[in-house]
C-alpha cells in the first residue's frame, strides 16, 4: 500500500482509497441535492396553486371572452360600445333592452343584442357579485345588478392606445381604481 500520493487516480475504491471518500462525498451531496430539488418541487405546486386561484382563473378567461366579443363588436360598427352605437344597435337588432351610457352594464348589453347569448362572461368570483342567470330579454334581467363583475372604459376603439385598460375587475367601490384583495 505504498503508492504515491500525487497519482490518486489508481487508487480503487476497493482499497478504501480517496477516490472512494470521494464517491462517499458525492453519492451523500447527491442524494441531499435530490431530496432538496424534490421538497422545492413539492412547495413550487402549492406556491402556485395559491397565486393562480380557481376565481383568478376562471376571471382571466371570462375577461378575455368578453374582450374578443369587444373586438367582433369593433370590427362590425368601427367602435367598442359607446352611447353612439347604442342608437345603431337597437335599430339594427331590435333589442328591447336599454341600451344606454349610465353604466357599464348598459355599455355590456350591446354585447348581449348582438356578439355574445350569456351573461356569464361577465362573472368574476368578486365580492358582491352574483352568478348571473342568463336571463337577458328585458332591462329587470339583463345584467341586473351584481351580475357584471367588470367594469368597462367607454370611449375607446381598437385604435386607441393599447396601454389603456379596457376591462377592469374587481374595482374598489365608488371609485375607479383596482382592488386586488379578492384575488
């Protein structure tokens, strides 16, 4: 047993050698590496699952449903619904609903005349909200209140500036800023 040390190579873990400590050394920082790889990826799903909630979700892709209908809506009368194409719409539909400018909901209820046949692209899990119940042939059913959980910019065209937000929920009541408590 009486080889040099500089030549560490030729020692055979059999021999008890460094090269076997070496081995030792790594299967422990090895298998310690995998149990850490494996609690991160046990905690990544829960850190997640917390930010991507089912509510959050299920807002995201009623938003973007109600935004595709914004932008077939642009396409077919040159803007998104405004009180100028209120007058357009009931002529053109035959909608009994008011199609006024005092809300959002009233701005949705072009939508409801002639893009979209549900109210429930506008539910959003937000406090106050109710589910809607897809009753929308006259103004006591059509988005009645809390049915519509988004609030709308009016004014707007597929040409105004991208950075402007459109659609907004949840909102802080009585005001016109975003609330991201409920999410």
């Amino acid at each position: 047993m009486n080889e040099p040390l500089s030549d560490l190579s030729s020692v055979s873990p059999a021999k008890g050698g460094r090269k076997a400590q070496s081995h030792l050394f790594w299967g422990i920082g090895g298998v310690l590496g995998v149990f850490l790889v494996a609690i991160a990826c046990l905690r990544r799903p829960v850190v997640l699952r917390a930010y991507r909630s089912p509510d959050r979700v299920e807002a995201i892709a009623h938003i973007r449903e109600v935004y595709g209908a914004l932008e077939k809506f642009d396409s077919t009368y040159g803007s998104y619904p405004d009180a100028s194409t209120a007058s357009r719409i009931k002529a053109a539909s035959g909608t009994p609903l008011t199609l006024g400018e005092g809300s959002s909901n009233q701005f949705f209820r072009q939508l409801l005349a002639t893009v979209l046949r549900s109210e429930t692209p506008f539910h959003a899990k937000i406090p106050g909200a109710i589910k809607p119940d897809n009753r929308f042939a006259d103004d006591a059913h059509a988005l009645s209140h809390g049915e519509c959980a988004f609030s709308y910019a009016a004014g707007l065209s597929s040409q105004s500036l991208p950075s402007l937000p459109l659609l907004m929920t949840p909102m802080i009541p009585g005001t016109n800023r975003f609330d991201p408590k409920p999410f």
